[in-house]
C-alpha cells in the first residue's frame, strides 16, 4: 500500500512536466495508513488470580477439622451403634439381674370331685370315714438359690456382657473417626473442585481476552482466519470445562452436606490450602505399626472382642458340672396336703432344702456352645492379623504419599513459576507482533496446567497427610 501511495504521488507531481500549465492546486495528501489495532490494556493476570483465591478462601468458613467434627453428628452408621450400645446395655443389666436369687409365687384354686368316704375297718377297730373336701385354695412363695452358679458361672456371664458393653463403645468411636476422615477427605476433594473451577474460568477469561485481540488483528488481515479459528475453538473448549467442572464441583458439594448434615447452608472454604504443612512423619514401619496398634480403635475392638469370648466360654464351663442350688418354700392352704387328716380351714407350712442337679443334655450343649465360641474367637483372631497386615500396607502407602506430595509440590511450583514467565513474554511478544496467537494460547493452556498441577500437590498433601494420621490413630484423640 506504500508503494502504491508513493507511486500515485510520483505520477501527480511528475504531470506538469509534461502536460500544459495548470492552475497551480494545492498537492493532495497522502492517505493517512491503516491504524494498528490497539494493544488492549496490560492486566496483571497474576495478580487477579491471587485475588480471587483470597475470596475462594473465607475467613471463618469450613475446615476440614470442623467437617471431621460435625460428621459424627450425621452419620447413619454413628447412630446405629448408638442403638448397639443401649442393646449391650440391656444385655449388661439382664446379666446381673441372673445374680437375683429366683422368688415365685402362686395363689390357686381347684374344685375336687365328691368321694363317698366308707368307715375303715381293722379288727374290731373302726375308722370313721374323713370328710372329703370338695375345694381347695393355695397360697405359695418359693425362693430358689442357685449356689454354684453365683461361683462359676454368672461372674463369666457378666464380664462378657460387660466386654459387650465396652466393645460396643469402642464401635461407636471408631463410626465416629470413620465418619470424620470420609468428611474430611470429602472437604479435601470439594475443595479440590472449587479451584479446578476457579482455574478454568480464569483460563476463560484469558482465552476470551486473546480473542477479543486476534479478531483485531484477522480484521486489518495481520493474522490468518485459522488463527482465529483456533482461538475461537479454544475458548469453545474452556467453556465446556468450565461446565464439567462446575457439575463435579456441586456433586462433591453435595456429598460433603450429606457427610456433615449441612442441609441448605451455605458452604464456603475456610482452609487456606495455599499455607505450608508439616511435612512425613519419620519413623520406621514397624515402630509406626507398633504405635498403630496401641491407639487405632479397631485393634481395640477385636482385643476386647477376643476377652469377651474368652469369657463366655468359661461361664459354658459351670453347665459340665453337677448344680448345686438351696430352696425354701412356704405354704399357707386350704386343706393342708400335709395335715392329715384334712381339715376344711388354711394352714400354713415350709421347708427348706438343698439340691445337686446334672442333666446330661446341659452337659452336651456346653460342649458344642464352648467349641462355638472358641471358634468365634479364632475367627477374631484371624480378623486382627488381616487388620495388622491391612495397616501396615497402609502406613507405607500413606508414608509413600506424603513423600511424593511434598515433592510434587516443589517440582509443580517450578513449572508453575515457568509457566507464569512464559505466559507474560508470550503476551508481550503478541502485543508487539513477534508471536502468534497460537503461541499464546499454547502459553494459556499451560498456565493454566500448571496452576491445576500446582494447587492439587498441596490438596494431595494434606490428603495423605490425614491418610497417615489416620493409619496411625492419631485422629482417635
């Protein structure tokens, strides 16, 4: 176009040369050139970003501590061992109450058919004929005391039920940590979803902004219409990450409420992940498992377990044995069977007594109840070795985890580092022409990487942070 410009006004001045004079006119003026576009204002992306993770995280909102806390209170399964224990309770105090030496009575009454009664005859002796009684009322209190019992068996029963009472307990504390460290990954993992937005609608942003620039640009022809095309594709592209992100972002919401019991409230992150943690617990594996197996609830559940069997089959043990058991009974009747010879009127009468009993049924169930029982607890004992072998695995995932999240977030925060750098020369050297749009949106895509990259290493460490608090018991405080 300057050439053109140059050479209309070559030809124009080099005309009266050869033509006839003219009125003298002024010269025309060369056409103003095209303008450039305007560099759209330089906007510290940087900066903003920053900004609006400081309004992502508000003070005074969730924690995942608190989400830990509040989970107890909404967990079915919590308040299902609630009902567990007021049943061992019950077990508990019908136990004791076998101790209660056992007291009847019985009030009766009985029509007796008529008896023609004949004198007895002995010799020369006569008997007259006794009257006979057509009713007969009955007021009796037996007391039975089961001796033996109270030495051999009812003290086993009642350790067991309460080791039932204790085990239960222990289950409803252990629903308890279990409930806050899903709440708490849970946090985690909503927390991981928010940013995720919030990075990608920041990449939109960007996107949009380098659009808005290379329409500029494509409508004074400085860039190809497959330039543009690729940016416009790009922004179609981060809106629909925008849109799958934000559905994921309210699903986890959604489990976190049902988790914590939230309901309609409102949630807002109140945990600043941006801050530093401490780093793995030192310690090798068997020391650590060691100390596992002194605080983690579930050794504490299958130990307690284990005692309560043990328990059980020795109060099994008193049925092999004869049964010694004293008794009383008292008797105020109408007749009297032990008057004799009857008499229409109430009399009353006791006895006291002392019985050994064996019934060789009894005998043969407790056998069978007792290998019950110890198979029981072998089952036990082989679900603790499963748990030990299980938290030993466990403790060195967790270990492992936390080492790789604490170098994934040294090594992310470098490339989030270059990522910036490389982001601000692209934007500089598309406002001054010496990169393309494609360049930028490369350096957008990458950013944007880099900052997901980034915030998930220090989501992933606390993570596996609570992952090995929680291998270890130290969540059971």
């Amino acid at each position: 176009m300057t050439l053109r410009i140059s050479l209309a006004l070559w030809l124009g001045l080099a005309t009266p040369v050869f033509a006839q004079p003219a009125p003298k006119q002024p010269a025309p003026k060369p056409p103003a050139p095209a303008l450039r576009p305007a560099a759209p204002p330089v906007v510290d992306d940087m900066a903003e970003f920053d900004r609006d993770l400081d309004q992502l995280f508000a003070s005074g909102g969730l924690t995942s501590d608190g989400a830990a806390a509040r989970a107890a209170g909404a967990s079915p399964t919590v308040r299902r061992r609630l009902a567990e224990i007021e049943v061992a309770i019950a077990q508990t105090e019908t136990a004791e109450l076998a101790r209660v030496p056992v007291v009847s009575g019985k009030l009766s009454y009985t029509r007796l058919s008529k008896i023609d009664a004949k004198p007895i005859q002995f010799g020369d002796l006569t008997i007259p004929a006794f009257p006979s009684l057509n009713n007969s009322y009955l007021a009796e209190a037996q007391l039975v005391i089961p001796l033996s019992d109270y030495i051999l068996r009812y003290p086993k029963l009642i350790d067991a039920a309460r080791l039932g009472e204790e085990v239960a307990r222990i289950n409803k504390r252990a629903s308890e940590v279990g409930a806050g460290q899903d709440a708490r990954l849970a946090y985690y993992e909503w927390v991981r979803a928010k940013l995720q937005v919030l990075i990608s609608q920041r990449q939109l942003i960007q996107v949009q902004k380098t659009l808005d620039q290379v329409r500029a640009l494509a409508e004074v022809q400085r860039l190809s219409k497959a330039d543009l095309l690729r940016v416009e594709s790009q922004e179609a592209e981060a809106e629909q990450v925008v849109d799958q992100l934000s559905n994921l972002a309210q699903l986890r919401e959604e489990q976190l409420r049902l988790l914590i019991g939230a309901g309609t409230e409102s949630l807002v992150i109140g945990e600043d992940i941006r801050s530093d943690v401490a780093g793995a617990t030192g310690g090798k594996l068997d020391d650590l498992l060691t100390a596992a197996k002194q605080k983690r609830l579930e050794f504490k559940v299958i130990d307690t377990g284990i005692a309560a069997k043990a328990s059980q089959r020795d109060a099994e043990r008193a049925n092999l044995l004869p049964r010694l058991s004293a008794f009383g009974v008292a008797d105020y009747a109408n007749p009297n069977q032990r008057v004799f010879p009857q008499d229409d009127k109430f009399t009353g009468t006791w006895s006291v007594g002392a019985q050994l009993t064996w019934t060789l049924n009894d005998a043969l169930v407790a056998r069978a109840t007792q290998r019950r029982i110890s198979a029981e607890a072998n089952e036990l004992r082989a679900d603790r070795e499963n748990l030990e072998r299980g938290t030993r695995i466990e403790l060195l995932a967790a270990q492992q985890a936390v080492a790789i999240a604490q170098h994934a977030l040294t090594t992310t925060q470098k490339g989030l580092t270059a990522a910036q750098e490389g982001y601000r020369v692209r934007k500089a050297l598309l406002n001054a022409e010496r990169a393309t749009a494609v360049e930028l949106v490369d350096a957008e895509t990458e950013l944007t990487r880099s900052r997901i990259a980034a915030l998930n290493a220090r989501v992933d460490l606390r993570v596996a942070r609570a992952q090995l608090e929680h291998a270890l018991g130290n969540d059971t405080k």
